[in-house]
C-alpha cells in the first residue's frame, strides 16, 4: 500500500497518463487561408480569413470525431498580397508544414499557378476565383466555390439587356487573370445579346487615373462602362466618370459588390454602380440573418462578399470529412463531389471538375452606401 509521502506522484502520473491518452485520441487539422492580407485588397482577404475563423471555432465547440479521433482544427492564415508570385511561395509554405486543406487564394491571378503546387503536394485548394482557367486543368483537388466568370459576366450581360435595354456599350479590362476572364465573357455574352461594344479599353491594377479611357469611351457615346478589375481602381473610375460627365451606369462583377466601393467612392458610388456576385440574397436564405449576426457580433463588423462562402466551404469539408471517415484528401474530395451542403449563400455541391452544379447570380446596386439586391438569376 503506497504511503501518503508517494501517493501525489503516483496521482500526478496517473494524471498524466490519462493525458496522453486523450492527446492520443486528438487530431489535429490544419486549415490553411491564403489571400491578400496587405496591399489594396487586403479588406478582402481579411474577410475570407475571418470567414474561415468563424468556421473553425464553430467545429471546435462541436467537438467532431472521424476514424474515432476527437478532432482540433488549427487556421494557418498567410499573406499572398494577390501577387502570383507571392501566392506559389504560400502554397508551398503550406505545403511543406503539412496543410491538406486550404481556402484561398482570392485572386485568379493567384489561384492558377498556386493550384498546381497544391496538386503536386496532395492538398485540396477551395478558391473563389473565377477565371475559367483554374478548373481546366484537371487537378481533383480543386474546387471553386463560387459561379465562374462565366456565369457572372453572363449573368450581368443578360441583366445589362433585359432590364437596362443598354445598345452600345465600353468595356475596360485590368489586365488580371480575374480582371480580362470576367470582361471578356461580358463581351462574348452582351455581343450575343445584341448589344453593340463601342470599346474594349485596358489599364492595370494599380492605377488611379483613368480620364484618358474614359474620355475616349464618352467619345464613343457608351451607355454604359463594364469595368473587369477591382473595387479600389473601381472606385476611384466612378469618381471620374462623374467629374467627366461621363453619367452612365459603371457595371462589374463580384468585386465591384463591397462596402469597399461604397467608402472609398463615397457620393459618386450609388445606383449607377451595378455589380453580379454569385450567391443569393444572403438576408433571405433560411440561414443568412443567423450568419450576419454571428459575424458581426465576433468582428464587430458586417461580412464583406465572400465571408460567407468560405465559412460555408469550411463546414461543408468537415462535413465530408464526416462522411468519408478520413481525413484523406482525395477521400473528402469525393465526398464533396457527391454530397451536397446547404450553406448560407446556398446549397453546395460539386462536378467532377470542381465547379458549382448550379449556383445563383445576383445584381446589386448600392444605396446610402449598402448594397441592395436588384435581381438574381
């Protein structure tokens, strides 16, 4: 019988014992997010971060087991800056520390080279990049959990005829991966659609002065501006469409869709800005005001586009983690392309090339600085 002298080593072992052995029956899951943290769009990898946070302190609490292993995830939040460069240096930063489960990167430009290094290192890769070309390669691990270019430029098209009856239009492409994608579908699809481009302009991503394409496109008599690029060039374009009296709807896609345009374009960001982003009205799915709420009560701040999406792709993977009881991940890329998954923005679910079996497209416009949903297709 032990005495009183050796019985607190003998509790302080058995205590470690037990430990272990529940750190034994604990895996942990690494979920990497790439996207751009610094440089003009960091807001919106900050959000894509913040959407993934929100997802893995959710699983937590839920205290998830697969293969009978209580599970732990960890986020890895690392800097792209949206420069592809930068993106392939991350992908392989993850890679190398073992990351099989990534969300990002937020740029096409990004997205494209980074997807084959994920490939290469067995890793699956969740981005909401649109360019076509990011699904075209054949990488199982792959997936775009947004509409494509294709769908959103289309979607815009349709709406630019339809409902605004536009003629003659001026396209102007940033140069970008995302940026030339989504304008040249607008182009192929409002050409289809009868409608005539009076001309396709181009600048870059880092420029704020726009006056000599947009007098040129005012030349030409355009009743409308489709700009393919981002909300700080997009911004900064609507003010001088105003002081050039250049007074006709500026169009876009989903990166035109952020308070971002709104507070850096301040007065001259209203009903003339008209932008599609994938997803329906996140206010009126069943499970939307939930989110907003959650979110905003953690950050003390409303999502910006794609908050939601990455949340939603974050539990849809645990969720197909579940269903494969592995962590393997071609098994859960399986999964995900078998099950479906209602989300907040709507319901998941993949083809065999990673992209969305069907997914919605709205048409936002912006009042006293929000967005206002216009229509969805």
């Amino acid at each position: 019988m032990p005495t009183k002298m050796n019985m607190a080593p003998l509790a302080l072992a058995a205590l470690l014992c037990a430990s272990s052995a529940a750190l034994a029956q604990e895996q942990v899951v690494k979920i990497g997010v790439t996207g751009p943290l610094s440089g003009a769009n960091a807001f919106a990898g900050k959000d894509n971060e913040n959407g993934v946070r929100l997802a893995v302190e959710e699983l937590n609490a839920q205290k998830i087991k697969v293969a009978g292993k209580l599970l732990r995830f960890e986020l890895q939040s690392e800097d792209d800056a949206g420069d592809p460069k930068q993106g392939v240096t991350v992908a392989q930063k993850l890679a190398d520390g073992g990351v099989k489960f990534v969300l990002g990167p937020y740029n096409s430009g990004v997205a494209i080279p980074a997807s084959r290094v994920y490939n290469d290192a067995g890793a699956l890769m969740s981005t909401v990049g649109t360019n076509p070309k990011i699904t075209q390669s054949g990488y199982k691990g792959v997936f775009r959990i947004v509409a494509s270019d294709a769908q959103v430029g289309g979607s815009m098209a349709n709406y630019a005829a339809r409902e605004l009856k536009l003629k003659n239009v001026g396209i102007i492409d940033d140069r970008t991966a995302f940026g030339t994608g989504i304008a040249t579908e607008f182009k192929r699809q409002a050409q289809a659609a009868g409608m005539k481009v009076a001309g396709h302009e181009f600048t870059n991503d880092k420029a704020s002065d726009f006056a000599a394409i947009l007098t040129s496109l005012r030349a030409k008599k355009v009743d409308a501006v489709f700009f393919g690029g981002y909300a700080p060039q997009a911004a900064p374009m609507a003010r001088q469409m105003k002081a050039l009296g250049l007074n006709v709807p500026l169009l876009g896609g989903d990166t035109l869709c952020s308070p971002e345009m709104a507070k850096l374009g301040g007065p001259a960001v209203g009903e003339n800005v008209r932008c599609a982003q994938a997803g329906a009205i996140i206010a009126k799915q069943p499970t939307g005001p939930a989110f907003l709420a959650k979110y905003k009560g953690r950050f003390k701040r409303e999502p910006d586009v794609y908050a939601p999406s990455f949340y939603d792709q974050t539990m849809f993977i645990a969720q197909a983690m579940k269903a494969a009881n592995s962590l393997a991940p071609a098994a859960v890329a399986q999964q995900l392309r078998t099950l479906s998954y209602p989300g907040v923005v709507g319901t998941y679910g993949y083809d065999d090339k990673g992209n969305l079996k069907k997914t919605a497209v709205t048409v936002y416009t912006f009042k006293n600085g929000a967005l206002a949903p216009l229509a969805s297709y």
